[in-house]
C-alpha cells in the first residue's frame, strides 16, 4: 500500500496575502498589565512545569511591543531601585 504524500504546487492555494493582513495595535499599557497579572500567578505556581509555560507566556505577551534592549533598561531599573 502506498501512499502519495506529493504535494502539486499548482493545487495550493494560500489562504493569506501579506496585502491583506490587519496587524491589531496592542497598547503598552495592556502588555504591562497583562504581564503582571501573569507573574503574579506565576509566584503562587507550585508547578516547575507550569512555571515554564507561564514564563514563556510572560516573554512572548512582553515581546509583543518590547524588544531586548526594553527588557535590559527595565531590568537596570529594578536593580537600582533594589540598591
């Protein structure tokens, strides 16, 4: 039995047109309340696993409207408010 898994590129049709995609504008404001609601559930998580998803969840909601250098100049402020 076998099976054809080919694909004819002629039948493809794709379903998305760079032109016609909408990007939504997602505020600042809503990341960094979206963020912090996230690590304080991540504070009263047990699970090691779950911590791990809920990280990852905090990094890519942070990474919508932040880049690295963000990430960097917020952390250089905690640590000198901690100081």
């Amino acid at each position: 039995m076998s099976d054809d898994l080919s694909i004819n590129p002629e039948e493809v049709e794709l379903s998305v047109d760079a032109a016609d995609e909408e990007f939504e504008e997602i505020s600042s404001d809503e990341v960094d309340r979206v963020v912090e609601a996230l690590e304080g559930i991540l504070a009263t998580v047990q699970s090691e696993n779950i911590q791990a998803h809920l990280e990852e969840a905090v990094n890519n909601i942070f990474a919508l409207v932040y880049d690295e250098e963000d990430l960097e100049a917020i952390e250089d402020e905690i640590q000198d408010e901690a100081a």
